[in-house]
C-alpha cells in the first residue's frame, strides 16, 4: 500500500470518536478531554505510520506491516481506551490495603475513623462554621475545637495547626529564629523522606543552622558552647525514621530545657509522629507530646496523620506567647489548614479525648491488634474463601509474618501478624499481585513474599473483607 494510500486509511478524529468505544469514553471523561485524546492517539499512528513507510521496524498492526483502514481504527480506539485509563490512573481512588503497613504513605497514611468521615461528608463538606462563632453571630477563631483539644490532650497552653508537618516546623523556624542561629545536634540532620531534609528547612526558614556534637554523640557542653549572642532557638528534631545505636549519647530533654531556660532560649521539639499516648506496649519508642511539653520544651510540633491516626496536618502545641507569634506570622495563612481537614482533626482529637482512641480510631486499633486477633480473622475469611473459589485453582495457607508501622514511625518496629498466603496454578504470584492492582475495583494492594501473594488483614477493615473475596473471585481464571 502506497505511503499516501496508507495514510488515507488513518481514522480521522471525528470517525475515531463515532465508534461506540468512544461513545462509552465520552460519558466518563467528557467530549473535550477525549477530544484532546483522540488528536494525541491519531498523531502518534500516523508518525509510526510515516516511520514504517520510511523503512523503520513496524509499529503498527496488519499483515506485512501493511494494515488495513478498519485495523486502524481498531487500533485507534484500543489507544483510546488506554490513555483514558493512564490519564485516570494518577487519580485519586479508594483502594483495600492488605499490605500490614499501617501508615502507608503512598496509600494516604492513617484511614479516617468513622467519625471523621462523617464530620468531613455532613459537617465541613457544604458550608459550616470555620470561622464563624453561632453564639455572637462573629468571626470566631479558625480550627478552635481542634486547637482546643490539642491543648487539652497535651497540656500546653495552646496550640495551632498548620497542613502538614514540615509546614509547622517551616512556620515555627520562620518567627522564632529568622536571623539569629538555631543549635541543632549533627545526629539529628535527618531526611525524614520525600526530600525533606532538616537543614534545608531551617536554610528556607531564614535561620543559620549552628551544628554541634558528633552523628552519634552530643553532649550538654556541646550545646552550651554553642550559645552566643545571635542564639534564638535550640532545635531537638527526633529522627523518625532511622535509629543510631550502639556507642551513643544525647542529653535528656528536661536537661537541655533546664540550659536553655538558664539562657532566655526557647527549646523547640520536632516531635515527628505524634503520640498522644505511651505506646511502648506495642514496641514504639515515640515522643509522647505531653511528657516534653511536661519536661520543659516550649514548643512542639508533630503530624496529624501519623500515629495520632487523623487527616494530614502539622499539628503546634506550647506556651502560648510563641504559639500565637507562629499565629501572627503572615507565613501561617499560607500553611494554614482547610476546612475538611480541621474537621477530620477534631472529630479523632475527640476519640482521643473520651480515651476511644483503641477502639475507634483505625491506625491505633491496627496497631493494637493482635496476631492470634488476625489470625482468627484470616481463618474465617479462608472459610468462606473456599466455600466460593475452585480449590484446584486457588490454594491458602496462613502463615506467620511481619507487619510494619510506616509513616516513618519506629522503622525497627515489626508487629507480628498472619498472612494469609495465596498462590495459582495457573497464575504467577506477579501475576496474581498485578490483577489484584489493576482489574479489580476496589484495587487491592498486596505484596509478594517467598514468590506467593500474601495478604495481611491487620490493615484491611471488617467491612472490607468482602471486596477483597470479591477480588480473589474476578481472578478465579488466572
């Protein structure tokens, strides 16, 4: 077939978008963005068309390279449906986590209890009182109930909440040390993830990072040297998501309080995760947010969606004279939380506060759970897995595994759990993870481990082992 011949038989865009494929496409996507599609789709064929007449390897289907008009098109819309897909796929959907990291930063961290959920759909969804006080009929103060709880939760005199975490430490290294020198021990110069790296906050916040003692050994004298004239803050930052161990040293808090305040100098903790609560019963040796308010620091900062198991947010407790210079700084109303978020905020501070915190809020009651807990769960998800799936296809067994706390939160920290492990006879464990990905909706998110799938419940809702049956089922033919 001639070049120009062939490249007649290129569908056009208004023949592409006609097809009943197309016609599907539009209801989801709207004519205009598939429109724009369309164009990309029919461009891309016809370059691959003039690099095969050219004499480069085919890329197109047909016999000798040479398709004919309806295989175009058939082709077309296979492209079609496809860049729709990849154009959906970096949307935001729900998916079932049966992975057992509890706060899976890729998959949206700590899940909303249901409280939360409801307090974003039917309170802060339409319009609602952000800042609006119904007893005067005034302004009222933005996040109140959030900041009052906070307050309350860790015994400081007042807090703030900003969107994320390094957002408060942003907003607190901003008012409380813009040109003057922060003290910062070297161990504690950490890259908490995503590229946030400690001293490039406090260089972006417009203090001079003054680093004292070794990556494993700081002592009190090393920061008392330190102090000059141009002191205004010392910074303890808790390093999250890594550990030194072995031949070690830092100062307690209480001590590094008491040489500050012997100095006029504010201590400033980046608390990372969160706690509210002691959670060593669970092998987590986290700051609990009211023992260093309790022990002296002046200002905290820590996550909201972390192990205090609410939405994103960077949450700021301590004395309220600095808490309300954070407030003042025209920084803050950038970084300042939405609505949905301060609701979401509130509705967990309240679990928290009526001491719900195991039962109703889900990352904790996870945490909490467990192995003979989620053992028993996974053996009566088996019974009515079997009593559905072939059994010459599908087999299971429960096994004993690991989870993970993630969010960098106590990475040496592994609860133990039961897998439930699943493998195919006519299907590899990639390809059993992929479908579980990719063909089902909800996606199921598992991982693979000894070349077999394996599903951990301790992360997957009651309400959600049905779906995940469901899933297994739509691959019941490999």
């Amino acid at each position: 077939m001639p070049a120009t011949q062939l490249l007649r038989a290129l569908p056009s865009i208004d023949a592409l978008l006609r097809t009943r494929e197309a016609r599907a496409l539009a209801e989801r996507t709207g004519l205009p963005r598939l429109t724009a599609l369309a164009r990309i789709v029919t461009d891309e064929l016809r370059a691959e068309l003039q690099q095969q007449q050219a004499g480069d390897t085919a890329a197109t289907p047909g016999a000798n390279g040479k398709p004919t008009r309806a295989e175009l098109l058939a082709e077309a819309v296979g492209r079609l449906e496809r860049a729709v897909s990849r154009a959906g796929a970096n949307d935001v959907h729900r998916v079932v986590n049966a992975t057992g990291v509890i706060l899976h930063t890729n998959l949206g961290r700590a899940p909303l209890s249901e409280a939360a959920r409801r307090a974003v759909a039917e309170e802060a969804a339409g319009y609602c009182t952000l800042e609006y006080d119904l007893e005067t009929g005034a302004r009222g103060r933005r996040g109140g109930r959030a900041e009052d709880l906070l307050a309350e939760l860790t015994g400081a005199e007042a807090a703030l909440v900003v969107n994320n975490c390094a957002a408060s430490a942003l907003l607190v290294l901003s008012t409380l040390a813009r040109d003057g020198e922060t003290i910062v021990s070297r161990g504690e110069l950490v890259e908490i993830g995503g590229d946030f790296r400690v001293p490039d906050v406090m260089a972006e916040s417009g203090t001079r990072m003054v680093e004292v003692g070794t990556t494993n050994r700081t002592k009190l004298a090393d920061y008392e040297r330190a102090i000059t004239t141009e002191t205004r803050l010392i910074l303890r930052v808790h390093p999250s998501n890594y550990r030194i161990v072995g031949f070690t040293a830092a100062p307690a808090l209480v001590e590094l309080c008491a040489l500050a305040h012997a100095r006029d100098l504010p201590v400033y903790e980046d608390a990372g995760s969160g706690a509210l609560l002691d959670l060593g019963a669970y092998n987590l040796d986290e700051p609990v947010i009211r023992e260093s308010v309790r022990q002296g620091a002046d200002i905290v900062t820590f996550s909201g969606d972390k192990l205090l198991g609410a939405t994103q947010a960077g949450l700021v407790v301590g004395r309220r004279a600095l808490v309300e210079r954070c407030r003042r700084n025209p920084l803050y109303r950038a970084l300042r939380a939405d609505k949905l978020a301060l609701a979401a905020l509130a509705a967990t501070l309240d679990a928290h506060a009526r001491g719900a915190t195991f039962t109703e809020v889900p990352a904790l009651r996870m945490l909490a759970a467990t192995r003979d807990d989620i053992e028993k769960r996974a053996r009566a998800f088996l019974r009515r897995a079997r009593a559905r799936l072939d059994a010459d296809a599908f087999q299971f067994e429960i096994i004993a595994g690991q989870s993970a706390v993630g969010g960098g939160s106590a990475p040496t920290t592994h609860p133990p759990t039961a897998l439930i492990a699943v493998t195919h006879a006519h299907a590899s464990a990639a390809a059993l993870e992929a479908g579980l990905r990719q063909r089902v909706r909800p996606p199921v998110i598992a991982r693979i481990l000894d070349g077999r799938v394996v599903l951990d419940l301790r992360t997957v809702a009651a309400v959600e082992e049905p779906e995940l049956l469901d899933a297994l089922c739509a691959l019941r033919d490999g």
